[in-house]
C-alpha cells in the first residue's frame, strides 16, 4: 500500500542543527493495531463470559492484556528495525513454497475469521440501532471499511491513524460508560483475580476472550503498520543518505507531520522506492534514511504499545464487569441483543444505546485493520497484491453467509474467536524466534529474558487450546 512517512522531504546539511520530534508525533500505530483487540468479537465474548460466570475470567482478560504488550511490542519493534512486517519477513526465511504457501492458508483462514466476527458485530450494531436487517448491515460495514481503507491508500498512515483513534475514542466511552452507572463489587474483581476454571464452558470461553485479546492478525498487522508509518520517504533520501553507522545509535531529525496527497501513481512509485530501500539499508542505514534514530522510535513505540494496551485492557474488562454486574443471572443473555436490551432494562436507554454505537465503531474500524492485515500477509508470503476491491468482496463472503443463513449472530462470534486462539501460536512462535535473532534485529534482538517470556506464552496458549480440545471433543 502506498504509504507516508516520517522523513523530512528536504535534504539537511552534514552537522546541521536540526529538531528532535517530539514522541507525540510518533505515536498512532500500536492504536490503530489495538483496535482489533477491540473488535466484535472481544465484545461478545467477554459479554458471554461476564454474563454466564460472573467475575470468574477476570484474570483471563488481565493475563491476556499483559501478553498482548509484550507480543505487539515485538511485532512493532520488528517493523521499526528492518523495515519489513512479519509475513515479508517469513515469505523470505520460509524456502520451500508448499510451506510458505500452507503457512499463508492458515493465516488466510485467521484474516477471514476475524472478517467475519467484525463484519456481523458492525450488521448486529446497525440493527440494534436502526433496524437495519443483518444482511444488509454486513454489506453497509464491509462498504464503509474499504472506504477506510482506500483513505489509508490515498492520503497514507497518518490520516487513517487519525480516524481509527477517532472510532476508538467512542468504543473507548461506548463501552465503559455503564460501569461508571453501575459499579462492579471491588471484592468479585479481586476474587476474579485468582486464575481457576468450573467447567468446560469457562475454558471455552477462556480460549476465545484470549483469542479475541491476542489476535494472529494484530500481530501481522503492528508490524506493517510500523513499517508504512516510519518508512523511507523517497529515493531521493536513500541518495543522499551517508555511510551506514557501525552501532544503532539515536540519529536525529526533522519531523514533517503534513505531508501533500500524493496521486496512485506517484503513491505507487514512492511505494515501490521506499520497498528498495529497506530492503538495501540495515537498522543503521534506516535511522539516517528516516532522520530519527531506531533507539529512539524504539522508546516512542513502547509508549505507544503501552498507551494501547492500557486503553485496551481497561475496555475489554469494562464489558466483562458491566455484563457479571447487569446480565448475570438474566435470562435471554447469551446473545448481543438480549444484552443490549438487558441493559436498556436495567440501565435505560442512554447506556444501551452507548453500548450499541460502541458496538458498530468497533465493527468499522477493527474491519478496516483486519483486512489491512490480509492483504499483508498475501502480499508478504505470496508476494502478491490482490486489487482492494477484490480481496473485501471475497473476505465479506463468509460473513454475509452466515447472516443470510439466519445462524446466531454471538455463537458465530464467539466461535470465531476460539478459531483466532489456535491460530495464535503459528503467529506468536515465529515472531519470538526471529525477534531473537541477530541476523535479523542486529543489536537490537531481544533480551533473553524477553525471549523466555515469548516462549512461556507461546506455551500457554498452546496448553490451553489443548485442553480445549480435549475437553470439547472428548466431551469433558
């Protein structure tokens, strides 16, 4: 995708005094990144489980939020230091092409069902809120999140940054508004803490909130998204970019936040221009071809990554808190809109109809990043582009079957999510192996004990859809 970038777009002077920019400006992927772990699919899930268990996974949510820094973190950090996503990074270390190509259908099967749980949470929201039939809904969303991503196209990172945040902002009030009305009991969230399960729907459910919390295609997408957003700007810059720094030291820079909208075909071509670059430049090279140094894009990303999660992990556990407060116990519950209309019994119609646009801001902008996603994860395995249009029409299919088939709108979100959790390892397990390597981050690998940390999650989550499927299958 043509992309824009932090580059100043006139040439400095060796030794010229030159301004820092300030870690604001370099903040917005890891927001946009962590709107999928707000989407639909959190919704209903953790609505689910806060609804049949009460405060019992609370410490699933908590767990799954601590996970998810560390995991986005890797992702961006492997973005900002090659220049390269995940899935470009894995089309070129995986050699043989029935694995690259099997890898890509697996992930493509991930993409395709997180499409399908953001697509009927946006038709679930438009019904809720206008009567819109479901169908028709699923079409209105999947319309909208390619304009989104056609101004992600047209105008670069940095304007669709500014939308999603802009959607994020009302999920954000959308969905913890209730729980300022009707506070949770401090005992039954700290009891909640305790990690334990009482049966084999609480593990259910506890696979899906974690696979709706750690989603595989987050993962592909932070490191894009980081990549597009501190790209080299043009050739231009690599022409003029001085000899490669023995040591990734902090460079300095000019940021320029406006930049002009460029047409398809020059967008193309900077795109194209700014691929050879990070392909032919190491980590110190980068740093000069941006004008800011990877030490310091390393520091702004923690704190983007950290402000995410943050905004994340206290939404997501709202939703579960309103539902163990408002919908424990109440009949008709299991679904979005008998939660919808639980809440507008026990809360009135303000709140409800909060929890309702919520619901469809989180549809349009999760929908928006997953196929974003997609789209990267062909292009770096197959190295493929697929038109825009194309790849949305096929992605909503799925989606717009199973709404037009009549299936329940929650089950097929919840499950949905538990197909993202056993997708989560061939994710997750790749980016700790080559965020470990030297060959591939230089001095900036990961520490050992960060890599440990990757490994233990990797584990717990292939633990958990273990015993899932034991539990499931095995009828426990």
């Amino acid at each position: 995708m043509p992309k824009s970038s932090l580059l100043p777009r006139t040439r400095r002077a060796p030794g010229a005094a030159v301004s820092t920019p300030r870690v604001a400006w370099l903040i917005g992927p890891a927001l946009v990144a962590g709107v999928a772990y707000l989407d639909p699919g959190n919704v209903a899930s953790n609505m689910t489980a806060g609804a049949q268990y009460g405060y019992l996974l609370v410490w699933i949510v908590v767990l799954g939020n601590v996970m998810a820094w560390l995991i986005q973190y890797l992702s961006a950090k492997l973005g900002v230091v090659t220049g390269q996503s995940l899935p470009e990074i894995l089309g070129q270390r995986i050699a043989r092409r029935w694995a690259r190509r099997a890898y890509w259908v697996q992930a493509e099967l991930v993409a395709m069902a997180t499409d399908l749980a953001e697509v009927i949470g946006g038709a679930v929201a438009l019904n809720l809120l206008f009567g819109v039939p479901l169908i028709w809904g699923g079409v209105i969303t999947g319309v909208v999140s390619l304009l989104l991503l056609m101004l992600q196209t047209r105008r670069g990172p940095r304007t669709f940054e500014t939308v999603v945040i802009g959607l994020l902002a009302i999920i954000t009030i959308g969905f913890t508004v209730g729980v300022f009305i009707a506070p949770p009991d401090p005992g039954g969230v700290i009891g909640g803490l305790v990690p334990r399960f009482e049966d084999t729907g609480s593990v259910l459910l506890a696979a899906s909130i974690l696979g709706a919390t750690i989603m595989p295609h987050a993962i592909y997408a932070h490191s894009a998204l980081a990549r597009d957003r501190f790209a080299p700007r043009t050739g231009e810059a690599l022409a003029h970019a001085g000899p490669a720094e023995a040591a990734p030291e902090p460079a300095t820079g000019a940021l320029a936040p406006s930049t002009p909208t460029p047409t398809p075909t020059r967008a193309r071509g900077q795109a194209q221009t700014q691929a050879q670059a990070r392909r032919a430049a190491p980590a110190g090279d980068l740093a000069e071809l941006r004008g800011i140094g990877t030490a310091r894009l390393l520091r702004a990303t923690r704190w983007d990554v950290s402000i995410a999660m943050a905004i994340a992990g206290t939404v997501n556990l709202c939703i579960l808190l309103l539902a163990a407060v408002n919908l424990s116990g109440v009949a008709g519950t299991d679904s979005l809109e008998g939660a919808y209309a639980a809440l507008h019994a026990a809360l009135g119609p303000i709140v409800a109809t909060l929890f309702a646009v919520g619901l469809l801001a989180s549809g349009l902008a999760s929908t928006s990043v997953g196929a974003y996603a997609g789209a990267e994860i062909m292009h770096g395995l197959l190295h493929l582009r697929v038109p825009l249009l194309l790849r949305r029409l096929v992605t909503l299919i799925p989606a717009l079957v199973v709404l037009g088939l009549g299936i329940d709108p929650t089950l097929a979100l919840v499950l949905s999510q538990v197909v993202l959790s056993f997708g989560i390892p061939f994710a997750l397990i790749p980016l700790v192996s080559v965020t470990a390597r030297t060959e591939v981050l230089g001095a900036w690998r990961n520490h050992w004990v960060t890599t440990a940390a990757g490994v233990a999650a990797s584990m717990f989550l292939i633990a958990l859809n273990g015993v899932l499927l034991w539990l499931v299958i095995g009828g426990g």
